[in-house]
C-alpha cells in the first residue's frame, strides 16, 4: 500500500471514499463542476471540462498533503483526533508521499501553461495556508472555521479556473450556501458539535438544497448571476431526483 500512495487521489480514495461517501463526492462536486465547466465554462466544453480535470488533480495532488499531516501527526494531539492512514510508515515514506504530489502539482501546472499566473498560485497558497492552520488548531469549534473555508475551496478548486470570469462569483456564493452548508453538518456531527439527528431524512436534504433557489429570485435580474443560478438549480433537481428515488425504493421494499 505504501507504493500505491505514491499515486495522487489514492490516499483520499482509500482513507475517505471507502468509508461510503463517494456519491456525495460525485454528486455534489465532480458532476456539478462538469455541469458548470460544459454551461458557463470560458473555453469549449471539452476543453472545459479537461481543464477542470486538470485543475482537480492539482487541488487533489496539494490537498492529500494535508490528509497526511493530519492523519499522521495532527490526530496524535487533537481531542477524538482519527488516526487513518499508515501509522507506522517511515519518514522516507511519507518524504516520498509529500514529493510525489508536488511534482503532479507541478506538472499540471505547467501542462496547463499556469506557472506564471498570480491567481493560480495565490488560490492554492491559500489552501495550503487555511489547512496548515486547520491542522495546527486543537480547539474542536475553532477548526469549525477552517474546515468552512476547505469546503469552499474543494469546490471551487476545478471550477476556478474554467469558468467565464463574470461568473466565478455567482459560483462562489452558491457553493457557500449549498455544498459547503450541507458540508459543515457533517463535519460538526463528527466532531460531536451538533444535534440535529433529523438533517439524515430525506425531506431535510431536499429543503435545504431548494432553498438556494430563493437567491434567484433576488439576482436574476444580473448577468453575473448565471453561475449561481444553473448550480442552485443543479442542487434543487439532484435533491429532487434522490427524494424521489428514496420514496419510490421504499415503496417496493414495503411491497
């Protein structure tokens, strides 16, 4: 296993998309960052859509960095702190982890021609700065702030770079307050922050995926908007869709 997470995605997949949530994953960012690459993308929704292929293999290549900190030193000194991954790996390994993933970084950064531009480098100087910062925290309600910001960047990490410039807001705003809100449940649950056994039901996670709609009332009548729309809209007829599913599957069972 110590060779296979050489490879970048392979220790997000083993140590987070195993435990059940991949459809969350594809759902909610993978198909909606697609869905925003081929509708509002700046270039060719092919070449949209491989950019922000790209674009995730780099946020992924940085942001598995931070896992392994996490996993490997931070969680021996956090409070309930999960200590996944390989607990016994030597500091070679986890050298050759950390290099391996600069270097994918790097190469998609070239390949995608981006050394010399500011907003690249500054987007993911951010990441690095906000998950240094999550991952030196002990304080349980502070880290809550930290992760918000993750969230945010997660999402918009493959989307940043692809869509129309007039759009990268409306985008923003509505990840904040639909992914990254629905987001923060989780993670407060899971550190044992929240009470709200209900947010599980089906008619919760429809509610709160329609409310964004309630935004588009109140921006349509501005260009920048669009990107807020077609992914509130996204939102609101996934939720839809799985409600239904979760009735109709019901219903056969009981029968």
């Amino acid at each position: 296993m110590n060779v296979v997470y050489l490879l970048p995605f392979s220790y997000f997949h083993n140590t987070r998309l195993r435990s059940g949530s991949i459809t969350f994953h594809l759902v909610f960012e993978w198909v909606a960052a697609v869905v925003l690459a081929v509708t509002i993308g700046a270039a060719a929704p092919e070449q949209s859509i491989a950019i922000a292929g790209l674009s995730y293999l780099a946020f992924i290549s940085l942001y598995e960095i931070g896992y392994l900190v996490n996993d490997l030193f931070a969680a021996k000194w956090e409070e309930g702190g999960r200590q996944r991954g390989p607990q016994g790996a030597g500091y070679y390994w986890v050298a050759a982890w950390f290099g391996s993933r600069i270097a994918m970084f790097l190469v998609v950064t070239m390949l995608l021609g981006l050394l010399a531009t500011p907003e690249w480098w500054s987007f993911f100087v951010t990441l690095g700065v906000v998950f240094t910062l999550h991952n030196l925290l002990q304080d349980r309600e502070l880290k809550v702030a930290t992760f918000l910001w993750l969230a945010w960047l997660r999402f918009m990490a493959p989307v940043m770079f692809v869509v129309e410039d007039s759009q990268r807001m409306g985008v923003g705003l509505a990840a904040a307050m639909a992914y990254v809100g629905f987001r923060m449940f989780g993670y407060l649950d899971s550190k044992g922050l929240l009470s709200m056994p209900g947010r599980q039901r089906p008619e919760f996670r429809l509610f709160f995926f329609c409310m964004p709609l309630a935004g588009i009332l109140a921006l349509w009548p501005y260009d920048s908007a669009l990107g807020y729309v077609i992914l509130a809209a996204y939102y609101a007829v996934v939720a839809s869709v799985g409600s239904m599913l979760i009735v109709l599957f019901s219903r056969v069972a009981d029968n």
